[in-house]
C-alpha cells in the first residue's frame, strides 16, 4: 500500500525496541514531512554513526574519543571499577548521579547456550587495570549469564589485592540493570557487598 521506499523505512523502524508496525509506520509518515534539510541532517547522521563511534581503549565504553570522558577525568575515583555488560548499563548508572568511580565494559556476559566464553569478553584489558585498583564492583544482571560472568571474574582475580564486591541487588531475581529504575540502581550501588 505504501511507496517502496516508505515500506523499506517501515522495517527499519521496526527492528528498533518498543516499535511495532503501527508505531513505525506513524514515525515514517511524520519524517516522510520533514524538510529537505532536517532529512539529509538524519541520513548523514545514520551514515556517520559507524564509523564516528569506537570503544574507549581503557575501559571499553562506547565514545568517540580514544579514551572516554569517564576515564579522563581526574576527579573520577580511578581505583574503583565497576564492570558492566554493556555501554548502557554505564548510560543507566551515569543518570543516576551516584557513582564516582569508573567503569568497565565487557561487551556480553558468559553464555555457553550461544557459545560466548570469557576469552570472547574484553576481560584481559581488564585483568591490566586490576594491580592498580583498589575495589572491583561486579555490576552484572542478576541473571544466569551475569552469576556466571561474576563468578569467573571472582575466581579469576582470587590472588589479586584488589577488593571484589557485587552490587547490592534489590533488584529482583534475573533483572537487567538497563531496565531498572534509578531508585533500585542508587540502593544496589550503596548496598554492595564483599564478593
Ligand atoms: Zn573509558
């Protein structure tokens, strides 16, 4: 029923989260009456974000610089990693305003089901920051993969000095940290305990 072109948009819009055929459908109808300028300012911005965006060599959150923002900044406590699965499980703990220290990103969590392994994680660039740290949090989902990922990373660094601690879930059983609210967050940050 639609023009090509607008059907092809359609789809697109539809492997985006939350978005159904009747959501992508009224979204590319209202860019369809965008002005010339506004739609060439979104296509290049799509066809930029790739090659615009690259991990953070330290600590592999998703920025554009060589090193992010968080890893940057002096006033930032250094010494104190959380490790996390993913970039928006940082953008989740940023809002919240509470933590000072840094961060640290995997990239996915252990999942033998779809044959992820630790070596397939960015978990060496993190065993490098550990002699200089003084507190690991393990900030992984309260999910099967995430008790998985932990318990290898407390295994793994069980000689080191540094002091291993895992968030304080009130988040229920197999929560996703991305999903939850900033109150909960704020609680399993403060409420940490020794791992
Ligand atoms: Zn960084």
């Amino acid at each position: 029923m639609y023009p090509a072109i607008i059907e092809k948009l359609i789809q697109d819009f539809k492997k985006l989260p939350g978005i159904g055929e009747k959501t992508a459908e009224r979204l590319v109808l209202t860019i369809t009456n965008w002005n010339d300028d506004d739609l060439k300012a979104f296509g290049s911005h799509l066809s930029d974000l790739k090659s615009s965006i690259k991990f953070c060599k330290t600590c592999g959150l998703l920025t554009d610089m060589d090193t992010c923002a968080i890893c940057q900044n002096e006033n930032r406590d250094q010494k104190t990693i959380m490790v996390v699965a993913d970039s928006k499980d940082v953008f989740a703990i940023e809002q919240t305003n509470t933590f000072f220290g840094t961060y640290h990103v995997l990239h996915g969590l252990v999942d033998f089901s779809k044959g992820i392994e630790p070596k397939d994680l960015n978990i060496d660039a993190l065993t490098s920051r550990i002699e200089k740290s003084n507190e690991l949090i393990i900030a992984t989902n309260g999910t099967v993969e995430g008790e998985l990922t932990a318990q290898y990373l407390k295994s793994l660094y069980k000689e080191k000095k540094v002091n291993i601690t895992r968030l304080g879930y009130g988040l229920p059983v197999g929560a996703e940290l991305k999903y939850a609210d900033q109150l909960t967050l704020i609680k399993a940050v403060e409420n940490r305990q020794k791992y």
